[in-house]
C-alpha cells in the first residue's frame, strides 16, 4: 500500500495542472553497507539474516556503499538531471536483473 502512495505522488506533479518549476523522482536503493547494516549481518537471530546473504549474491557480488547512492542522489538534484522527472530510480547492483 506504501509503494502504491508513493507513485501516485510521484505521478501527480506531472499531471498538466500541477505543472510547476519543480522535479519528482523516487530513489529505490538496495541494502547499503552502512556500519548498522554491518552488525545486523552478524546477528544469526537477525529476522533479516537470509535477505542479507542473499543480497551479497547479486550482479556485483556486494552491496551498494552509502556513496553511491549518494551520487544519484547529488545528480537528481543537480541540473545535469534537468529533465528527469516522474522516474523511479533502482540501484541495486543488479538485483532485480
């Protein structure tokens, strides 16, 4: 139901009457290795123990760092993204290849 909100939001300012000077777009990263992300990993009684095994088995054999989601996120919001606008963005080393 979330996700469903969250494109019809995305979807609304590209209506003609919300037409406005400003940009919509959805970041949808994988798992990142963050330093919680770390311990969690570690945790045997961790409820996500399995996604976490089976992430570090996509294309790219690892997770996403916390910078590369930061570099799409530093490029949506420069004006080198100009007309990007109403996408859904998926950074996740391949996973759902």
């Amino acid at each position: 139901m979330a996700a469903t909100i969250i494109f019809v939001l995305l979807k609304l300012p590209q209506l003609p009457q919300y037409q406005l000077s400003y940009r919509c777009n959805v970041i949808c990263p994988s798992p990142v290795a963050t330093p919680s992300y770390s311990e969690r990993a570690q945790d045997l009684n961790d409820s996500d123990k399995t996604h976490i095994d089976y992430m570090r088995d996509t294309m790219i054999g690892r997770l996403a760092y916390p910078e590369e989601v930061a570099n799409l996120c530093v490029y949506l919001a420069s004006d080198e993204s100009s007309y990007h606008t109403g996408n859904v963005f998926t950074i996740d080393g391949g996973f759902c290849l």
